[in-house]
C-alpha cells in the first residue's frame, strides 16, 4: 500500500494505531513501513511515546461529542503540527509536505494524521470517524464508504450485531 500522506491512508494507518497500538519502537518502525511511509530517522523508544500521544490526541477527536468540538480539538493538532508546506523529492518522486524536514517520527506522524484527518472530514464529512456500535466493540473505524452510513469497525462485528438482532426479535412472544 502506497500510504497517500494526507488522505484516507494516513487516516485508516491512525485508526490502526488506535485499535492496536504497536508495543515497541521496532514495531511502530516495522508498521510504518509496511503502510509505505519512508523512514528518514532511526525509530527511537521517544518516537513511540510521541506516536502514544498522538493517538490519544486524536482519538479525542474521534470521540468529539459533536462537530464543533471535533473541529475545535482538530484545529488544535493542526496548529501544534503547522509548518509550511515544501516540495520533496525524498522517496516516489516530487511531492509536498506540510511539516519540517528532518522531523523525529512521533512529530511526523502528529503533522501527517493531523492534515490527513483535517482532509478527510472535510471532504467526506464531519461525521466520517467514529466507534463501532456493536455493544462491547468501541473500535474505532474511519467511514471511507460511499453512502456514508458506517456503523462497524467491520464485516464481522456487522454480522454479530445483525444476528444478535435477529435473536432478540425471535425471542420476544407476538403479541
């Protein structure tokens, strides 16, 4: 997966970060990789720490209680990882980045799910992150759908939900 640094990539890699935070330095490296980001700098134990806060930063925003506080706490991210955008040419050819060269990796990804989180919600909609709703889930899921009616962090906890509806409308005696 080639990770489009300020679009759905950055923002589903968060939503992974949240639901299963790396436990070492090494993996945090190894998971960065794997989405396609291009490592400039040794990953360093602060760089987990870092990557830790931003997560809980920005699931702050995926539980925002509505869309004002949600642009309110974004803003925030936004204005802490602000830099000016600059031409690279580091890894796939020119591209732009809105953070400093040379950055550790927690800042990096503070700058990169801050403007990719900012560009989702306003493309897709305000209302595009959020908790799956199957009781006892809480995973954090980033609607990327067409109909923009996402309900679950996935198919299977869709199908548990549907079923234990099912049972529940079974189980009620007709009246």
């Amino acid at each position: 997966m080639h990770l489009n640094p300020y679009g759905a990539d950055v923002v589903n890699f968060a939503v992974e970060l949240a639901n299963h935070p790396p436990a070492s330095a090494d993996e945090l490296a190894e998971r960065c990789r794997a989405a396609g980001l291009v490592l400039e700098r040794p990953v360093e134990a602060a760089d987990l720490d870092r990557t830790r806060e931003v997560i809980d930063t920005w699931t702050k925003v995926v539980d925002a209680a509505d869309e004002r506080e949600k642009a309110e706490l974004l803003n925030d991210m936004l204005a802490r990882s602000a830099a000016y955008p600059r031409l690279t040419d580091h890894a796939h050819g020119w591209h732009i980045h809105y953070r400093d060269d040379r950055q550790p990796l927690g800042a990096v990804l503070f700058a990169l799910i801050s403007v990719g989180t900012a560009l989702h919600l306003v493309n897709r909609g305000m209302d595009r992150l959020g908790r799956c709703a199957r009781e006892g889930c809480g995973q954090i899921f980033a609607d990327t759908s067409r109909t923009a009616r996402q309900r679950y962090c996935s198919q299977p906890c869709a199908n548990r939900d549907a079923v234990r509806r099912h049972r529940a409308r079974q189980s009620t005696p007709a009246t």
